[in-house]
C-alpha cells in the first residue's frame, strides 16, 4: 500500500507545486522556500527536537509545549516545521529567531529522508494528527521516536483511516507515545490498530495557552483607540462566504446599535484585500490595522489584517463569534476568546471542536446559532445585557482553568521518548 501511495505522491509532485505558483499570486510567500518541501533544509545539526505544527491552530497549541522544551533542553536546537506560510508566519512571530523553522518535506522517500539526515532530530513532536506513511517509517528507520501530541481524531476522520487500513495500521505501529484529548479518541485509534499501551489520555494542551504579560497594556491601548464605549464584537478566523453572513449580521446590529464595531479577521491573508473591498462594496466605512488607519467614531468595520494578533482582538472584544463554523471546516479553537473571559458565539459546524464545544455550552460560555438571524440575535441579545455578557465570560474562563494540565503530562511523556532515542547527554 505505501509502495502505491509514494507512487502517486510522486505523480502528484507537479502538481502541489502548480498549486504554489498560483497562490503567490496573492501572496509572494508561496515562493519561498520551495527546497524545503523536497527536504533540503538550509539547517543541519548533529542532533535537535524536531516539532511539527502543520498550521495556525496547532502553532498556537504548541507554544507553550516549545516553550518548555526550551527550558528543559537549552543546549539542543529546536526546529519547528509547519505546512503553510500562515502557520510559519505564527512561528516566527512567537519565537523569533530562539527556534529555527522550516516547511515540513513532502511525503516522498527522498524528501524525507534528505530531511532527516540533515536535521538529525531525538525526537518527532507531531501535534494533532499529521499523520505522514513514509515519514514515518523513515522516523522508525532512523530510531527517532514519534510523539503525537495533543492528538485527536473525530468520527469523520476515523472512517476515512479506516478505508485504508493496511497502511494507517503501519503508520500507528511506528508511533512511540500518542498523546490523545480523550478516551473516546484514544478508542478510536486502538481500533485503526494503535496498540493500547502506546495511547496515553492527557487532555488538551489548548487549554494551557500562555497569555502573553504585555497582552493587557496592548488591550487598554487598542480598546483606547477603538472606543472604550462602543460595544464591539470580533468575528474571528472567517472563511469564504462567512464574511458575507457576518456583515449582513452586522448591518441588522447596526440598526440596533448604530455605534456597534465590528472587528473582522479573516483565516487566510490572501484574502485580506478581497475582503476590504467587500466591506466597501456593501457600504460600511472599514479601516485596515496593517496600513496603520484609525479607527473613527464613524468606523464601522476593523479589519484585522495582521499576523499573530488573535488575543489581542479577542482581547478588546465586549463578545466573540469564533468562525470556521458556518462552513464546513469544524470549527476553530473557542477557548482562546474564552480563557480571556469574553461570551463565545459559533455557527453549529463543530466537528473539530466536538468534545471541547460541548463542554463549554455546557459550561454555559458558549452558545451556538445556525444562521444570519441566529448570529444577529445573539450578538444583539448580549450585548443587551452586560450581566449576561460577564456571566457567560466568567463561565467560560472557569471551564478553562478547570481543564489546565495536560501541557506537563504531554511534556513528561516527550522527555520519556527522548530518554529511550539515541540522545546522549553532556
């Protein structure tokens, strides 16, 4: 079964590199850095930790894990690889230059092992479930221990695994540890053929998210410039065709609020000029934060077009409507408005988020609507009433506080993988 996977992967090769040259249209970014996705990695080290977060939202997750990786290894380099340039943007704007970056191979023999051989890691850190054949294997060739971290895989996914099974059962044989959310997710990978010894139930490291120190100063300041008595509300990681029930949701809240912001932040920024015009077209007066224009009493939509500044417009936020759950993308991670104490609306589209949005509702820091009129309502209803909107934050960042801790047994069960690798201490 790899021996036809690697076949069509190679066939495919072309093709994934089309697909780049036409997204730089938009983005230059989509040029950069080709070599590294056939695994000539400008880096080369006699050993490292090696993290894999595929885009944003596992970047996000794994800052804290990075962080304390740093601290516990100060003399090894780390090397985070991510799949998108929004992923590597998030990198770069939480580490710098302190971890050393680069865009995961494809998953070609050749690649991988050209990867490999010159990164030299101790360890594999995959968060999620980025699940790779022939990476893999080439990891289990190697002795490199795989550690996913922070796995998780839904009902849809599974079944998907499960169409080709000869092949997904190869790949969990070559995991070491699997850090899985539950154990209703842990279940589901024994029976895709993990052996039941290897999946270790941890909790979500999304709920150890770090809130950066200078995060309140850089609110009060924004919230200053915004308007500290306009009621605002963000609409967070849009997708295609969610600005369009966003805005006309913000039109219906207008008319009940004329001094209502909207703060819009799109998921991908090749979109972010496309948007702005759209904002224009349907007759709000928006100002963009990457061209440094100030909001005005007038203003009526903020479009967040900048990289690496979710909290803070979460932050300054009086109610956060958190996308990706009108389309069919699952959802994004709610607990990034909720552990700063802000109500959270979502569309119904949550398979991403399965467990983690059914706990919030019921935690009572969430609510979920199905359309425009359900999303207008409920914006309108909260921000009605502040007691409700306090309540519900409240709600909401205890649900969170309640579920810390996953980050150290995740991290202890890395420090286990790295004992049983070929490291070798000073």
């Amino acid at each position: 079964m790899r021996y036809f996977y690697t076949i069509l992967f190679y066939l495919a090769l072309p093709y994934s590199f089309l697909r780049l040259l036409w997204r730089s249209r938009k983005q230059k970014a989509y040029r950069q850095h080709w070599g590294e996705r056939l695994g000539f990695c400008p880096l080369k080290f006699e050993q490292s930790i090696w993290i894999h977060a595929a885009s944003v939202g596992e970047t996000i997750a794994a800052i804290p894990l990075i962080k304390a990786l740093q601290l516990q290894y100060p003399a090894l380099p780390i090397i985070v690889t991510n799949m998108t340039i929004t992923g590597r943007a998030r990198t770069q704007a939480a580490f710098g230059d302190t971890v050393y970056k680069a865009f995961i191979p494809y998953d070609v023999p050749s690649a991988v092992n050209r990867f490999l051989g010159r990164v030299n890691p101790i360890v594999a850190v995959i968060l999620e479930t980025e699940l790779w054949p022939n990476l893999f294997a080439a990891c289990k060739t190697r002795h490199i221990p795989i550690v996913v971290a922070n796995a998780r895989l839904s009902e849809k996914s599974a079944a998907g695994y499960h169409k080709v099974s000869a092949i997904t059962q190869e790949m969990l044989l070559n995991i070491h540890t699997l850090a899985v959310q539950t154990q209703i997710e842990a279940d589901r990978f024994q029976v895709l053929g993990l052996p039941p010894e290897r999946a270790v139930v941890t909790g979500n490291i999304k709920f150890d998210l770090e809130i950066p120190g200078d995060l309140l100063s850089k609110r009060d300041a924004l919230r200053a410039e915004l308007g500290i008595d306009r009621l605002i509300w963000v609409a967070a990681s849009t997708h295609a065709t969610e600005e369009d029930i966003v805005l006309a949701a913000h039109k219906a809240i207008c008319a009940k609020y004329p001094d209502a912001l909207l703060i819009l932040v799109p998921r991908h920024p090749d979109r972010f000029e496309s948007i702005f015009a759209l904002c224009q077209q349907q007759g709000f007066e928006a100002v963009r934060r990457a061209q440094g224009e100030k909001c005005k009493a007038t203003t009526q939509v903020y479009l967040a077009d900048t990289m690496g500044e979710m909290l803070l417009m979460y932050a300054v936020c009086d109610v956060a409507f958190v996308a990706g759950s009108f389309a069919a993308v699952g959802g994004h991670n709610m607990l990034e408005a909720a552990v700063l104490g802000k109500p959270v609306v979502t569309g119904e589209i949550l398979f991403n988020f399965a467990e983690i949005s059914r706990s919030l509702i019921a935690a009572k820091g969430m609510i979920t609507v199905k359309d425009q009129i359900g999303l207008q309502n409920a914006i309108i209803t909260l921000f009605a009433d502040r007691n409700y909107r306090q309540t519900m934050g409240e709600n909401g960042k205890r649900f969170v506080d309640a579920n810390r801790g996953a980050l150290q047994k995740q991290l202890q069960l890395i420090q286990v993988a790295i004992n049983s690798s070929r490291f070798k201490s000073a």
